[in-house]
C-alpha cells in the first residue's frame, strides 16, 4: 500500500519551511528532537548490527545496525559511493567473494548468524537481483528459470510446473507461454529483468535483495517491476537500493539514508521525506547535495 507522503516534488516546499534551510550552517550531525525508533508492527525477518565492510584495508561500511521487517519493503538511498550496494552484498555474504574483501559484526537471518552458515545455503534465503538484467545468454527462457536450482544440484518434482508458478509470480507468463524455448536474451529489458526475478522466486527464498532493479529500465518497465514489488512483499521481505527517491516514497515502507558508509536515519519512509530527524537527511532528498 502507498504511504502518505506528498505528491508536491520533492524539492519544492513551501515558503514557510524557509527557517529549516538556515540549518545548513549548522553542524553536519544537527539534529531534530525526535528519537528513532525501530519498526513496532511488524517481526524482524533480518538484522543487521554494528555491521563494518572492508576492501583490503579501506572501511567502506562504518558499523551500521539496521532491522528488516518481515513482509515490508526497506529501501535504501544515498548518494553514489555511499556504501549502499555493498551493504546488500554484505546481507548475502556476496562482499566477501571479492578479493581482498571482507566483513565483521552480526547479520541475523531469524535468529541464524549468516556468518555460520553455508554460504550457498544462505543465498537460498536471501536472494540477490541486480542492477542490470542478467539471463544467461545460451540458455532457453525457461533454462532461466530453472538455473539457479540446476546450478544447485536441485531437481523439483515438476519442473514445467515451477517455471510456469514463478513466470505468472512476476506476471510474465502470458507474454513468453508460446515462446518458452527462445532465448532469455530475446526479451525486452524489462521482461529480461522480470526473467531474472522469476529465476530468483524459483529458489523460493524468504528475502529479496534488489540492487537498483529500474536504473537500466523505461518508465514503463520500472512501472512493472514497482507493481511486482508491491505484490511480492506480501510473500517475502524486500530490501532495495534505489537512486531514485520517488520511487523509494512509492515502494518501501521504511526508507535508510546512507552517507559516506554510515546510516544517517531510518525511519517510515513518509517520515523520511516529510520530516526527517536529520538535517544530512533533508538536504540530500531536497537535492543540496548528492
């Protein structure tokens, strides 16, 4: 369901919030008189806590602490390099596959410590779409569906079946029902990126990554992929790396504003774009800087 925030551009508030910009002179770290306060209605499907990433020996994540409600939507946003995407890969143990990387602090998947557990295991929980659309380019639309379970070693009772579940999931079935044996790489990009989420849902995972999903996609396709997005939460937990921050008002419940690898605030998402605790926070959705 869409939250209550103002449909008026972001940066174009009225006259009388002009005293809230004189608070650019003020200290970075300047704050309103309101506590965070951690999500109250919905369990915890995953925590992360005094999280830190590092490449060799740069500290790219600064200790972040950040819950994940069950069946909700978190997007994440700041400005580019701020440490958002490699935050995500931290949640799936992906950061670590790069060379010279590595990560410290507690990730709570339940109450499973990720950092004891099998890494494959875990990517079956918590699977990763990324920021580009990437089907597997000899391999049959659905092949594509099915890979992530082949490359696993798992063979499903009805395969056929499971390929048609997770296309009608992401509401492309009946656009590729007639054609299951072309090539991934013959759909649009939207479709292609709809594919991969479909091969993601295969692996029936309990939380979804979403490494800015839209950023290679039309207005049109991005409107697909936020309508999936709101039908998909009510089976599984989302978090999303967005740049753009209406479509961060438009598709998450809870919102993090990152900066320079630290969690700044997170809060509602309508009371981050509303009225934020932070003046780092205002600044960045109001486009001062970023």
């Amino acid at each position: 369901m869409m939250m209550g925030y103002s449909s008026a551009p972001i940066g174009a508030r009225e006259n009388s919030e002009k005293d809230v910009i004189s608070r650019e002179a003020q200290s970075p770290t300047a704050t309103r008189e309101r506590p965070q306060e951690e999500p109250a209605t919905a369990n915890v499907k995953m925590r992360a806590g005094d999280l830190r990433a590092f490449f060799g020996k740069a500290e790219v994540i600064k200790g972040i602490s950040l819950p994940f409600p069950e069946n909700k939507v978190t997007a994440i946003i700041g400005p580019s390099g701020c440490g958002k995407s490699t935050f995500i890969r931290c949640l799936n143990r992906m950061h670590e596959v790069v060379p010279g990387a590595r990560a410290a602090g507690e990730v709570l998947l339940d109450s499973d410590d990720i950092y004891a557990m099998d890494p494959v295991r875990l990517r079956r929980r918590v699977g990763m779409v990324f920021q580009k659309p990437n089907p597997f380019p000899t391999m049959s639309i659905r092949g594509n569906v099915l890979a992530g379970l082949k490359l696993n070693g798992i063979r499903p009772d009805d395969p056929d079946g499971l390929a048609e579940k997770t296309l009608r999931q992401v509401a492309l079935w009946d656009e590729v029902k007639d054609g299951l044996g072309r090539s991934g790489m013959s759909l649009s990009g939207g479709q292609q990126q709809r594919l991969c989420i479909a091969r993601t849902l295969a692996m029936e995972p309990e939380v979804i990554l979403m490494d800015e999903p839209c950023s290679a996609l039309d207005p049109i396709a991005t409107a697909r992929v936020e309508e999936l997005i709101h039908e998909l939460q009510k089976q599984y937990t989302i978090v999303i790396v967005t740049h753009n921050m209406q479509q961060a008002a438009r598709v998450a419940q809870y919102t993090a504003f990152f900066y320079m690898g630290e969690l700044v605030e997170h809060d509602e998402t309508n009371v981050i774009f509303t009225r934020p605790a932070q003046a780092r926070t205002e600044d960045y959705i109001t486009g001062r800087f970023g």
